[in-house]
C-alpha cells in the first residue's frame, strides 16, 4: 500500500471516529481486523463497537482530534486526544459535568487499502483522575 494511501485512510478513519460514525470506522477495516488496548485482550469489531459505544454514552460531544500524523509505508501513526464533558455513566461513574482531554496514540497497519491492526495507547488513569475517581498524585517534579 502507497503511503499516500495509508494517510488517507488512517485519516478517514479519524473523521469518521471524531463524527461518531463508527460503523463507516469498522467499515474501513477488514472482516478479521484485531484491535488492542480496549481492554486486557484484543478485540475484533464488535468489541470495539461496544467499547465505543460506551464511552459515547459517557461523553456524547467526545471528538478526536488528531494533532501528528506520521506515515510509513503500510503503517499510520498518531498522536491525537479525546475531548469531552462527562454527561452520561462511564464505566461505573456517574456524570460528573467535567470536560475532560484525554491524550492517545495508535498504530494502524494497512493492507488491501483496510486497516488490518489497530493498537491504541490512551491516558486512561488521567482520565479517571480527570473525573475524580482516583485522586490526583501527591508526587510533584523537580
């Protein structure tokens, strides 16, 4: 896969995510494509629909902008951010009315112009910190 390709759909992918259209996300995918960091193990698409799906419930005005992108070859990667009001249940937490910016990274690997592999690295215990379930570190920097 040209990498001008692999923009374009690491890119589309992102839209459709930050315009919560996530069946357009999945339909960019291949039937068997594997997505990590929703949970202790990999998860195919409906996993990841689920995840989402809640996690729109708990952030219904969630958007994810991308600030870096970064191409090589068949392989995307970037670092964007969730932002958010916690208006709905999340995992357990009631609304709290926080707007809330959550930092991520993924990966995707592309082939047959779909994305294949999904891995995702996100500031969940910033999060939750965010939200007030787990209290703010006492550690300051030097």
């Amino acid at each position: 896969m040209a990498p001008d390709d692999t923009r374009a759909l690491a890119t589309r992918y992102m839209e459709l995510l930050d315009h919560h259209d996530l069946d357009g996300a999945v339909a960019l995918c291949t039937p068997d494509c594997v997505w990590h960091g929703f949970g202790p193990e990999p998860v195919d698409g409906r996993g990841f629909l689920l995840w989402m799906h809640a996690l729109l419930e708990g952030f219904p005005d969630a958007r994810f902008p991308v600030d870096d992108l970064v191409v090589e070859g068949n392989t995307a990667a970037n670092r964007h951010r969730m932002v958010g009001t916690h208006s709905g249940p999340f995992q357990g937490i009631p609304p709290t009315g926080k707007q809330v910016t959550v930092e991520g990274m993924d990966v995707v690997h592309c082939a047959g112009k779909q994305i294949q592999e999904f891995w995702l690295t996100a500031d969940v215990l910033g999060l939750l910190q965010q939200l007030g379930a787990i209290p703010q570190s006492q550690a300051t920097s030097t």
